[in-house]
C-alpha cells in the first residue's frame, strides 16, 4: 500500500502562486489537519496523564466516530427534514456519544481489571482492543474504503489574499479549536477539573481528598473518546473517504503529537497536534508527500533529543 | 532452589538471581520437547510445518526484542526496522553480488547491529514512553524509506525477489520440512547463548538497570553502554533472522516490516512474560499459532484473536510464563 494514499493532502498549486501564497496555504492547511490531530491527541494525553496508560485503541474510537458520522449522514433520517447545519451538528453530536458509551465500556472491561497490574500490561490489553475494534468496523461496514457523501458540506471556498479558503476547513478550524477551549476551560476551572487535575497527580491522594477516581477515570473515557469522535466525523467531512486503518495511521500521528507537546500535558497536545500539521504540509509542500511522514518523524527525534519530555512537558526529578 | 526469606543479608542477596533464575523446565522436559520437536514434521501436513517455521522465526524475533524490552526494559516499538535492515541486505546483497546466504546471515545481523548502535545512540537517554515513540519514528522513517526506493535500491512497495536458497551438502534448503529443521536449529543455538547470557555478569547487569537505574548506576555500571549494547545485540539478532525470513519468503517488501509487526513482536514479549525465555517462545505460539487455529472462525478470526489478548492480559497480567528472577523482586519491591 503506498503511503500517504489513504487520504492524500489536497494542495491546490496555481502554478502563477506566489512562494508567500503557497506558504500561508500550506499553514492553512495544516492548521486543520493539525486541529484534528490536537483533537485526537487530547485523548492519548488525557488517559495518560490520568492513567499512565498509553491507549492504543484510542485511534480506533477516533476510526469508529468517523464511521458512524458516515452512517448518519448517509442515512435517510437527515434527507432534507432538518437544515444541513443543523443535521451536521446533530450527527457529530451523536458520534460523539456513541464513541463515549463505548470508550466507558472499554475502560471498564479491558482497562479497569489491569489497573493495579504492570504499565506495559495494560498496553498489551489496548492493543487487543485495538484489534478487536478494527476486525468489528470490518465486519460491520466491509472491508472497502467508504466515502462521505459530497453534498454533506457545500463545497465553498474563498479567496482571501491570494489564497483559497474553503468552508470546511474554517468548520474544522471552528469547531476543534471551540471543543479545545471548552476543555481547557472545564479543566482549568470548574471543580471537577480539579478533580481531574488532582488525579492525575496521585491517585491515593486524590481518593483522600473525596475524589471518586473510578468516577474520574470514567469520566476521561468519556471525553477523550467524544474528542476523537469529533474529529474523525470532520476528517470524514474533509478528506471524504474513510478505511477501518485509518484509526491507526491518524492515531500513529496524534499520539506523536502528544509525546512532542508533552505527553500528559493538556495544552501540550494541542501544541503539539497544530505543529505536527503543518510541519506536515510544509514537508509536502516543500519536500515531497512521499517523505513528509520521514521529515515529521525526524523532527520529533531531534526535538526529543534536545528536549526529552516535549515541548511543554516539565522535568520530573528522578526517585532516589 | 530455596526462596528468599526476606533477610537482607549480603550473601543472599548476592545469590539469589543466579537460583532464581531457573525459570527454564527441567532436563527431562527439555529432552521431551525437543523429541517431539524432531518427530513433529513426520506427523504433521506442511501447512503446519509452515506455520511451525514462521513460530521459529517469531521466536527469534521475540527473542532479540526480549533483550532489549525484557532484559533491560526499553520500551522499543520499532523492532521490525532491524529485522527490515537485516532482510534487505540479505536481498540487496543477493541480489546484486549473488553472495551465499551463509555469508550473509551474519552480515545482516552485523549491518542491523550497526544499525542498532548509531540509530540507538542519541536517543538511548530517552525515558519509558519517548523512547517508545521515537523507536516507532524510526520505524516508519525506515520502512518509508524502503518504500520510495532510494537509489533505485529498495525496489519501491514490490520489493526485492530473493532467489537464492541455504545450501548445505550440496542441496538447496527449501522443503518445508528442512527449513523447518533449520529455523528450529537456530533458534535452539539462540536459546542456548541468551541463557548463558542472562545467567551471565552482563544478563545481572541488564537486570539492574532494568529494576533500577539510578541504584545500578550508583554501584558503578555504566548504564548507558549496558543499555546500548542490548539495543545493538537485540538489532543484530533481528537483523539475521531477517536473512532466514528472506530465505523463506523469497519476497521481501515493505509490508512486513509496519507498525504493526513491531506491536506483534512486543505484543509477544509482554504476553510470554518479560525477561523469560520459554515465555517469549510461549507468547510467539499465542500470537502465531492462535490465529491459525482459529481460521475456522474464518472471518471473525482476528475479532476472537483482539478479545483472546485482552483476556489473556486480564488472567494472567505477569505473562504466559513469566521469568522466577521477575517475580521474585516483584514480591521483594511490594513488601516494601
């Protein structure tokens, strides 16, 4: 399979565009495939910090959420009884808490039982998730790729100085960065953020102080998983066609994301997701698409090399 | 073998990991596994030889990732870019210079060594799940490589055809059942130095940095060389039996060496048992021969196989088989 053909990036070159024009629209683009990855990092980023967990299904809840985007449009029950925007917000919506339901489903029957076992343990149990998901999108919805429906999102686009802007870009850009502050701000300032803040230092100490960490834990199944749901029904509406792997090809790249923020770091996700996005449409604009995943990944080494936690992870003293 | 009691006196302590680390069965099973070992393929159809010959080399790879992930506790997720090094000097040097792949056994594993070293030396320093990501980069960046050609080398998505046979007393190793002797043979020799290897002062060493860095390093191991000489050796042993999958493949392309065979071959260390030996050759089988027993499944197969994980997690989270010396220190580390 070649890489990258699942959903090639669309570059719209003007062989008159101005090397600035193909810059900026190189940074609008990946901005929003960038959104998407911060999205789905969040997921990675939060079960971490939580849980020390790195869930490997998670790029699957995002594959899922995609698929049942897919089924909602395409069904009959949106055929013109309610306005277009107003279906897409209901049908994202809906992804967002069957993903959910599942994701607290998961954490309880696959998660829960290895909590108190070995790290890489629980691993080994997501990745069996991961596969069991995969085989069940495969037998639901058949091995072959699926694609949106076109008239789901009119394909406008603007020019805004010299560059082309088209509507779904500005949704995805709306909506992921609306969903990123949400978060933050539930996380930063409500009393259940705390909670969740709390936890994610210690659990012993956070069950003193009355926190219910299986409540909380439940609670970050809910959201990481809603997250990713989000973004894999506006990657659908963008990029169109869908595949039972992509949960794996896109939750590769969200979780780079999340170790190049810092992993556990809630603004480091989102850091992270919008650069791994456009240093990937910069190395498809000005390298090639063939090597734009090898120029991401050499990045994030050297990045890692010179700064061991990310981005805007912080040292942590070693135990003596 | 007498448990340790608790007491921290100097000799004990000293003594236990060499007792402990019998996890190994005993004389008698050994002699009774390995007869059956060489009467199975006279029993069995040559699908099933197949299926044993792909077990050995998993087992090989298991065991070259065991080193690294097991023995020292690097999380490395990329292992397959090694085997890959390893396969395709095995194909490219055939190829172009019709080199004898007894030659180039252990040029691969020497190539995929070396490997190992340079690509492990700025990143060895990196802690738990960084070292995890940076080792799938490396991944990807080699198996992207092999898939856009360079050089006209690689030979792009349809890879390299590798014609060549081991020849041994003048006849081509290529019946199922040969190569079924020959996979088995190697990975008999494997076992045999990684056990002298782990029992050894080197094995000890890994142990230590892998249960606490700091501490070993307080006691004068220089870390930073035990670990790189683990990532290099687990890359060596990949890297030639890349030259025995070659061989047996005859194609070599970039699809056997993704993301995913990296999951599989730590997947297999993890589900055997960290640091054990018979474990890994346990865990192999699970993620090996599962799926083909289940074929009757027919679609459903991978489904079972995904749930089958999780619930071998769920039952036993320490592994198939899971090494005494781990478990002993385990206990030792909880009663703390």
């Amino acid at each position: 399979m070649p890489h990258g053909g699942l959903w090639p990036c669309r570059l719209r070159q003007s062989p008159h565009a101005e090397s600035m024009a193909l810059f900026i629209e190189q940074l609008v683009n990946g901005l929003t495939v960038g959104a998407v990855y911060a999205l789905v990092a969040l997921g990675y980023t939060m079960v971490y910090g939580v849980m020390r967990l790195i869930n490997f299904a998670h790029g699957d809840f995002f594959m899922i959420g995609s698929y049942l985007g897919f089924t909602l449009v395409s069904s009959a029950l949106v055929g013109g009884a309610i306005p277009l925007w107003a279906a897409l917000i209901l049908i994202t919506a809906l992804s967002m808490v069957g993903v959910a339901i599942l994701g607290v489903v998961v954490e309880r029957a696959a998660y829960r039982p290895l909590r108190r076992a070995s790290r890489l343990t629980a691993v080994v149990s997501a990745i069996g998730v991961s596969i069991f998901l995969q085989n069940a999108v495969m037998l639901i919805w058949g091995p072959r790729y699926r694609a949106y429906p076109s008239w789901a999102v009119p394909d406008v686009s603007w020019q805004v100085g010299g560059i082309y802007i088209n509507l779904m870009q500005i949704l995805i850009l709306a909506v992921s960065f609306g969903l990123m502050v949400s978060l933050y701000v539930f996380v930063q300032r409500t009393t259940v953020g705390a909670a969740i803040r709390a936890t994610a230092i210690d659990h012993d100490t956070a069950r003193l102080m009355g926190i219910d960490v299986d409540q909380i834990i439940r609670l970050i199944f809910l959201i990481g998983p809603a997250l990713g749901a989000a973004a894999g029904v506006l990657l659908g509406l963008y990029y169109r066609q869908i595949h039972f792997t992509v949960g794996w090809t896109y939750g590769l790249k969200a979780f780079t994301a999340a170790i190049m923020g810092g992993i556990g770091n809630i603004p480091g996700a989102m850091v992270g997701g919008l650069l791994l996005g456009i240093l990937e449409m910069l190395g498809a604009g000005y390298i090639s698409s063939a090597w734009k995943d090898v120029f991401v990944f050499l990045i994030l080494i050297l990045l890692l090399m010179f700064r061991p936690t990310g981005i805007l992870g912080e040292r942590i003293a070693e135990k003596v | 073998m007498t448990e340790w009691d608790g007491r921290f006196s100097l000799s004990s302590k000293l003594r236990l990991p060499l007792s402990a680390v019998k996890s190994l069965p005993s004389k008698w099973g050994i002699s009774v596994l390995i007869a059956i070992g060489i009467i199975f393929p006279y029993l069995a159809s040559d699908y099933w030889i197949d299926v044993a010959v792909f077990w050995g080399i998993y087992v090989l790879l298991g065991l070259s990732l065991n080193i690294i992930v097991g023995e020292v506790g690097l999380f490395n997720m990329g292992h397959s870019a090694f085997f890959a090094i390893g396969s395709y000097t095995t194909a490219i040097l055939s190829e172009r210079f019709g080199l004898s792949l007894w030659l180039l056994l252990p040029l691969s594993g020497f190539a995929a060594g070396l490997a190992g070293y340079v690509l492990a030396k700025p990143i060895i320093h990196l802690r738990g799940d960084y070292l995890l990501i940076v080792t799938i980069g490396l991944n990807e960046i080699i198996r992207i490589t092999l898939l856009n050609n360079p050089w006209g080398l690689t030979g792009g998505p349809n890879g390299i055809i590798v014609l060549d046979q081991f020849r041994l007393f003048g006849r081509a190793v290529q019946h199922p059942i040969d190569f079924y002797y020959l996979v088995w043979v190697f990975v008999a020799i494997t076992v045999f130095v990684l056990v002298r290897l782990q029992r050894s002062r080197i094995g000890r060493c890994w142990n230590y940095v892998r249960e606490d860095e700091i501490a070993a390093q307080a006691m004068g191991i220089d870390t930073r060389w035990a670990k790189l000489l683990a990532f290099t050796l687990g890359a060596a042993i990949a890297g030639a039996t890349g030259t025995i999958f070659a061989a047996k493949l005859v194609v070599i392309s970039p699809e056997s060496f993704t993301f995913m065979e990296s999951v599989i071959l730590f997947t297999i260390v993890i589900l055997g048992g960290m640091g054990s030996i018979p474990g890994v050759i346990l865990g192999s089988a699970a993620m090996m021969v599962l799926p083909e027993l289940l074929r009757n499944f027919a679609r459903y197969r991978m489904l079972f196989f995904g749930l089958a994980m999780v619930l071998m997690m769920i039952f036993r989270p320490q592994g198939l088989w899971p090494s005494r010396r781990w478990t002993t220190i385990l206990r030792e580390g909880e009663s703390e």
